[in-house]
C-alpha cells in the first residue's frame, strides 16, 4: 500500500528494482551441490529477505541443507561488499570465537555458474533473534543479554592501526592494505595479519548514487574518517544536488533551507572545522575496532562512532523498575505500556552493570562526554540531502554552545547568530510536533507512508490526524494535492 499516488507508484517500482537480482537456479544448485559433495538438490525455497540480501534454504538428497545468500543491487559496491563480509565472517568464528555459519563457498564476482555474487553456508539453527525476542520471557531476555555482552566484549578486543573494512590477503580488492593489529598475545597478532587486511569502507553511505564514481579516501583515523565523510557530501552536493530532483518525503518535515546545497555545504563546512577539536583524546576511544548491526556491514570503526548498545533495548523510554502501586486500577493500555517500561528499564539496567564488569571499554565509551553527538554529526553530516538538514545544525548549534566541555585550547571555528539560533528554534517547534506524530505512528505507518494489512485500519484513522496537521501548513495547489493523494492511500483504485 503506497501513500502518494503515481511518486510513490514509481518509488516502489525504484525500490523493488533496487532488490531484483537475476541468477541462475540451476548454477546455484550445482555449486551448492559441490560445496559440500552431494550429487543432488531435491529443493530451493527462499527463506528471508531483509534491504540487501535475499536468503535460500537448499536441501539435498543426502539430507544435509545449506543457505545461500544473494545480494541485492543496493546491498553496496560489487566484489567489495561480498568479499569483505566472507573475511569478517571468518575473523569472528576464527579470531574472536563467536559463533558463525561455516561459509562452505563464495565468489564476490559474477564470473561464476550463478551469474552473480552469492555465499553458501551452513545453516544456523534456531531463529532470527529479532522474530522471537517479542515472546520471550524476562529472564530468558536477561540471559541473552549477557550472550550479547560476550560478543561485544569480543569485538572489542583488537585494536587496528587504520579504519576501513576487514577482507583476505590474498583478495583482489583494490586499495586494500597490510595493517597493525594490537590483541591478546603476539602471536595471535601474527596471525591477523597474515590473513587478513583493511581495505575500502563497504558502508552503504559511501557508495549511493553517483558516490560510487567519485575517487574517495576514507581515511585511515578516526580525525580523517570524518573529515572523509564530510568532504565526500561537499564533492556530492557540488556536483550532482539538484534541488528539482531532491528527494520530497511529505510526510517528513523539511526546513526552509532544505533544497539549498549551498546551505549543507555551509554546515559541513562548519562540521569540518570542528572535527581536530572535539575529537575524543582517548587513544582506546578513537581506536579502530571491530563493529556491526551486522556482519554484512561490519567495519573497523572507531570506537567512539560505532559502538552501541543493542537495537533491542530501547534506550527512549523513561528507566521505570518497578510497577506503581496503582497499576491494578489502570486501563489495559496503561498497563501494557508500564509492563513494557519496566522490562526494558530492568533489561537496560542488567546491561550496564554487567559491561562496566565484563567490558569496560564499552563501559567507557557509553560514558564518554557528547558520545551521542558525536555519533549523530557523523550520521547526520552523512545525509542531510536525502534526509534532513536541520539534525545536523541542531548538532552544530549544540557543539558551539557547549564547547568548553570539548577540551580544546581553541575558541569554536564556527558561529551561529542569535537571529539564527532563533529561527532554528522556531523550526524545532515544527519538528517535535511532527515528530510527537510520527512516535504514535511508530509499527503502524513508516515515514514512507507504508504499513500492512493488518495495521491498515489503524494507519487510516491516524492520516486523518495527519491530515490535519498538514493541512494547517499547506496552501492553495499544495492543499488540493494532499487531500488528493490522502485518497489514494485510502482506496488504491482511485485515480491518481
């Protein structure tokens, strides 16, 4: 179900194209086949598919059954993205002893029977942590934490000489090079680097749209890491922003100087000033190591930028750690919320007190001053174009006003009047608004206007809501096409 009738018609066509990728069954059936010395496939079904891969299960007639994982298009740069998920692989089941998939076969070229890239391994038992965490009881929850602990503690062991993205030796990446790896013992040190090296950055970021033809340096420390994001959206925006063509989400606010690229490249200007200054001084902090939401898109990130807690504690809600005393007298809504509050203030509490014992490097790093700025220009500084400017001065304007925290011997490089920090905070008034908006739309209706059947009816009557907000804001022609659009979200038969 789309919310804008033909833009969000071609969007999905521009999104399903994005994750259309053509190979051969037969070709992946043979080398799947090989890979672990069966004679015959009896079956392929596909099993998952998330943004960047889609996921077969093949059973043989032999019994045994393997995955195969095929990229998408948008899944990151060809050969690079699928070479360095396979060494990262490795380097965490042989280096760091987590537990992984064995990759049976891999090729990161389309030069191959399957006619594109793809990775065979052996299928994980169990299910997917995120499909299950929802019904798991509280102490199951608690000891998954501590697993969860334990891995991180892990990643957080090695130490490299460089940021950038993990591949083998002997790969034939470009630009790929030796590294100093600090761990355990010299020995296992030897080890690291006689299999493994760091090349190029796989993360998505550095390769959408015209990024991936622009020749980049991304850096081989923390300071030039970011400088390296910065100057790669200046090089963008002077060269291909067109504010024609700029993304328009009209369900996500955007201020008045969003479709100016003179505008983001002011800020990043701004942002690149600042970077030798608030640079955290802790050489454990800034130190390259080991991180992922995935091991698709692992890298050496510095510490500070890439460590974070887990997606399944949710650090928004207010710590609650136990019911009050009037919860028998409360609405079942309530009392869901408050149940969920709770849990989670107890999960989060489990969290912290167990890695200030076990991992205090992440410990460290979770108190470290402006941690979470620090973490949000990099985000931010990285998409103002296709997103939003305003976080990013928001940052800017929160880095000026608190820049004798930043120990640094030198006056703020940058300065915002108080006539603009006035203005920006009459947009913040929009902007909390909308963004009150769209937490009660939170599993319901994403920012792209999507949701699923089952939400429907709820989606419905909360655009009417939505209707309302944006009508208070929109003008003669704008008006007439929103209640138009409004219509095609809810009968999409109607004519566009």
């Amino acid at each position: 179900m789309t919310s804008k009738g033909p833009l969000r018609r071609k969007d999905e066509r521009k999104q399903l194209d994005a994750r259309y990728r053509r190979f051969d069954v037969a070709g992946l059936q043979r080398v799947a086949c090989q890979a672990i010395g069966a004679n015959r496939c009896n079956s392929l079904e596909k099993v998952g598919e998330g943004n960047y891969n889609k996921a077969y299960r093949l059973a043989m007639e032999n019994g045994q059954r393997v995955i195969a994982k095929i990229p998408h298009p948008n899944a990151g740069p060809p050969a690079f993205t699928t070479a360095s998920e396979v060494a990262t692989m490795e380097f965490a089941s042989t280096i760091l002893s987590i537990p992984m998939p064995k990759v049976l076969a891999w090729s990161a070229t389309d030069q191959n029977p399957v006619d594109t890239e793809y990775i065979i391994m052996e299928e994980a038992k169990g299910s997917p942590l995120q499909e299950v965490w929802h019904d798991l009881q509280l102490r199951t929850k608690r000891d998954i934490i501590h697993e969860i602990i334990d891995v991180e503690r892990k990643l957080l062991s090695v130490s490299f000489d460089r940021v950038g993205s993990l591949y083998f030796n002997d790969c034939s990446v470009p630009d790929c090079a030796p590294m100093l790896a600090t761990a355990g013992s010299q020995e296992l040190c030897d080890t690291i680097q006689s299999r493994f090296c760091i090349g190029p950055i796989v993360r998505r970021e550095f390769w959408e749209k015209e990024r991936s033809e622009m020749r980049q340096h991304h850096g081989n420390t923390s300071r030039e890491y970011l400088e390296s994001v910065a100057r790669r959206e200046i090089d963008w925006m002077k060269a291909y922003a067109d504010p024609q063509k700029a993304a328009d989400n009209p369900w996500q606010y955007k201020s008045a100087e969003q479709h100016s690229p003179e505008a983001h490249i002011l800020s990043l200007h701004k942002f690149l000033s600042a970077i030798p200054h608030i640079i955290p001084k802790d050489a454990n902090i800034v130190s390259p190591r080991v991180w992922h939401p995935d091991f698709h898109a692992a890298w050496t990130t510095p510490v500070f930028l890439g460590a974070n807690p887990p997606l399944l504690l949710d650090y928004g809600i207010d710590m609650l750690m136990k019911l009050p005393d009037n919860f028998k007298n409360l609405d079942e809504v309530t009392k869901d919320q408050l149940r969920y509050q709770v849990s989670q203030s107890i999960l989060i509490h489990a969290y912290e007190t167990l890695t200030a014992e076990k991992n205090p490097l992440m410990n460290t790093m979770m108190r470290y001053p402006h941690s979470q700025t620090l973490k949000q220009l990099e985000a931010f500084a990285g998409s103002s174009w296709d997103n939003c400017l305003f976080p990013l001065q928001e940052c800017l304007i929160r880095v000026e006003k608190e820049w004798d925290h930043f120990d640094s011997t030198e006056p703020c490089p940058f300065h915002y009047s108080s006539e603009e920090i006035r203005e920006h905070r009459k947009e913040a008034d929009v902007l909390n608004d909308n963004q009150a908006l769209w937490g009660e739309l939170r599993g319901i209706l994403t920012d792209e206007g999507y949701t699923s059947n089952e939400t429907f009816g709820r989606a419905t009557e909360l655009l009417e809501k939505l209707r309302e907000t944006g009508l208070d804001r929109l003008k003669g022609d704008e008006r007439n096409e929103f209640d138009r659009e409004k219509r095609v979200v809810l009968d999409p038969s109607a004519p566009a």
